[in-house]
C-alpha cells in the first residue's frame, strides 16, 4: 500500500478495481467513499475509472480525513479502533456530490480489510444522516475478511445488497 509503483501499474490496478464495481451498479447515481489516509487516492483513482465509462451517470465522491479546518461543516465522525489515528471526520459534501436512494449505489473504498467495521462504521454514518442505498460495494486492495466485511455491512441499509471487490482475497 505504501509502496513505490508503476504509474502503468497503479492505474491497471485501479481500473480492475473499477470493473469489478461495475459488475454491481444499478441502474441510478453512485457515490463513492474514500478512506482517509492511504485509500483517499485508490478512491479517487476508482471513482475516476467509473467516471470515465459511466460518465452520463450521476456520480460524486467524498473522502474522509483525519483533521478538520477550523470553520469546516463536520457531517459526522466514526472510529476507526484499530488504527494508530482512530477518528474519521467526515465533512459535509458540497451540493451535486451527494447522490442516494434506493436506485443509487454505495461504494466504499479502503486499502485493505481484516473485519469490515470500519466499512459498517462509515455505511452506518451515513445511514444516521437519513441516507439510503439499493446496493453497497466494498472496495479494497487486499480483503483478508473471508466474508466478514459484506456481512458487517450486510443489513445496514434496508434491503441493500452487499458486494465485496478486491484485487487480492
């Protein structure tokens, strides 16, 4: 993850990550999640793959990050307790960024995942703040959950389904 990289490579990477999530759109807008620090490029780097093959689609994407500046909008906040720096701040999107619904596609980005909390942590932000998904993709790296990841998430949003994409199981 903090390895040095073909730019070629990186960005083969990136858009395998981004085939495998196409697999799994419906048919309305997405909304794509990175996680701050290491998985705010490899969720950009996905959204912009998406964004590039589905560019008619209704699309935003948003990170969350670690420190807030003063006078910034906090949306809300989750834990991360098992990370060296526990809390996410999520900033409040900026109007056009935010798609939900019961059409629209949740896809959450980190580098890897061993339980899936904090996948459930920020979908069930997110749920908090009235926010509704037909369908939820997790995206990493390296998944080393053998299924726990999609079934932390797996309920969070009223009959949503739930899909894990990964480059390394």
């Amino acid at each position: 993850r903090h390895i040095p990289v073909c730019p070629v490579q990186h960005r083969a990477a990136l858009k395998a990550l981004a085939d495998g999530v196409m697999d799994h759109l419906l048919d309305g807008p997405v909304f794509v999640m990175g996680f701050a620090e290491t998985a705010v490029g490899i969720g950009a780097g996905v959204f912009d793959c998406l964004r590039q093959s589905q560019g008619a689609r209704e699309m935003g994407y948003l990170t969350t990050t670690r420190f807030a500046p003063t006078g910034a909008d906090v949306w809300f906040t989750i834990e991360e307790s098992h990370s060296h720096a526990v809390d996410h701040i999520i900033l409040a999107p900026r109007p056009g960024v935010l798609h939900h619904g019961q059409d629209a596609t949740l896809v959450l980005v980190d580098d890897e995942t061993t339980t899936g909390k904090t996948f459930a942590e920020l979908a069930s932000g997110l749920r908090a703040q009235g926010l509704q998904f037909g369908r939820v993709v997790l995206v990493t790296l390296t998944d080393w959950s053998d299924g726990q990841a999609v079934a932390a998430v797996d309920g969070i949003f009223a009959g949503a389904e739930v899909h894990g994409v990964s480059l390394h199981y």
